[in-house]
C-alpha cells in the first residue's frame, strides 16, 4: 500500500502526465492537403512617407502606422523590412479596390521616403524619387511579384484604393517605369489618340466615367452625376495616368485613357 507521500507524489506525476497531453494540442492528419487555395497577399500598395528617413522609421515602428517595407532616400537606397510578409501591416486604412475593402488583410504595403509635396505662393510643388529609389522599388517589387503571382494590375498606389483621402505615391511617381518592367498597367499612346479624336466630338456621361472606373477597381459613386467624391475619384485616375493635369474634370484624354484600360485589363 502506498503511503500518504507516496500517494502525493504519484498524483503531481499524473497530473503532470496529463497537462503535457492537453498542451501537446490534439493530432492532426496532414496527409490530405486541398489544392483550392490561394496566397493571402492578392496587392502590393505603394505610398510616399511625407517625411525624412529618421521620422519614418520611428512612425513605422513605434506609431500606429506600419508598412511591411521601406525604402530609404539614402544613396544607395536602403530596403527595410519592418513587419514579416507574412502578418498584417497598417499601411492602407479604410480601403477599397476591385470589390475587396480593408486591404490592410490582402496586401503588401512599401513605403518610399519622400517628402510628397508643398505648397507655395505660385502653386503646389511636388518632390521627384531618386533613380536609386525607383531602381530599388523595381527589384522589390519583381521579387514580391513572383514569389506571389501578383499581377501588373493589381501592384496600386494609396491614392487607387483611398481616392478621397490619399494622394500618395504623388503625379512623380514612375508608373510608366513600373509598367515597362512589366509591374504596373499603362495604356497604349496610339490607341489613347485614336479614341481621343472620338470622345472630342461626343464625351462621355457622368455614368459611363463612373462606370469605367469601378470596373478599373476604383470605388466609385454611380450616382449618374459628375458629383464631388467622382471628382475626387477621377483626378486619383488622371494623377496616376495623365500626371500633367489631375484636376477631375471629365476631359477627351481621361475618356479615351480609361477606355483603353478598360480593353486591356487582365
């Protein structure tokens, strides 16, 4: 018979015995793995930082705020990974692109050290990227790419997915350069002057803009009027893809841009 302190014992050993079992989880067959998935990651959004290196890593870091990149205006334009790819970072905010919202979920988010712009008695002025940093914005970005089948049309800017609220990556930013290395769409110039020469003689409604922008993937009111929030919305489009002017009044050029995009849209 066991005695008291033997008895003692033997329960701490049992009891043991058991909370290992519990924390071991229960067993799991692998063996069937499904083939109906998909990555998490589906975009790629591109923002400027409004300010210096030092002020950015501090705000990405230890803000409320954060990017899973950030390139660096240093010469050699320094790359750094602040959240692993693999977690949400919180770069987007109230977002919305192609029917998909919150795209702080679905997204890498990079952020390139630029002070965005200022504004002086003569007008808005914007501040260019550095070769470096495009050069660098290239490489991360064809990485990105193809390690998660990311396709051209689906690597956006802030602006894209935050019309009223967002201009960044800014009218400098090199979407033709992006395109070209075959990361971002761009429409085809013969085709945009072709349908150019058609839309001067009969714009488009407010409806058919409003219409063409949600099936780019722009969240946008169909209210049939040219009112304030598509506006807002059409200047995010002219900003990315007619950088000379951006003031979102419905013009020839915008019209034949997004209809040629809307033809050659993936």
């Amino acid at each position: 018979m066991r005695t008291p302190a033997a008895m003692k014992s033997f329960l701490l050993v049992l009891s043991f015995v058991v909370l290992a079992g519990c924390a071991s989880g229960p067993r799991i067959d692998k063996s069937h793995p499904s083939v109906n998935f998909d990555s998490r990651i589906q975009f790629v959004v591109v923002h400027y930082t409004s300010a210096s290196l030092e002020r950015s890593l501090a705000l990405l870091t230890h803000g409320e705020v954060s990017s899973h990149y950030l390139i660096g205006d240093d010469r050699n334009a320094t790359v750094y990974q602040l959240v692993d790819e693999n977690l949400r970072a919180w770069h987007a905010g109230e977002s919305e692109w192609q029917g998909r919202t919150w795209l702080n979920s679905s997204s890498i988010g990079i952020e390139i050290v630029n002070p965005g712009f200022r504004d002086t008695p003569t007008g808005r002025v914007w501040y260019p990227y550095s070769e470096a940093q495009v050069q660098a914005l290239i490489a991360l970005l064809k990485d990105i790419s193809a390690r998660y089948r990311i396709a051209p049309q689906h690597i956006i800017g802030h602006s894209d997915i935050a019309p009223l609220r967002k201009l960044d990556p800014g009218p400098l930013f090199p979407w033709k350069r992006l395109a070209d290395a075959g990361l971002a769409i761009w429409p085809d110039a013969g085709a945009v002057a072709r349908e150019q020469a058609r839309f001067a003689a009969q714009m488009p409604s407010a409806t058919w803009f409003q219409q063409g922008l949600a099936r780019l993937g722009y969240s946008t009111p169909q209210t049939g009027e040219m009112d304030v929030a598509t506006r807002h919305v059409l200047a995010a489009f002219q900003m990315r893809f007619r950088p000379a002017r951006f003031d979102g009044s419905p013009d020839a050029e915008s019209a034949a841009i997004l209809q040629v995009l809307s033809q050659t849209k993936n």
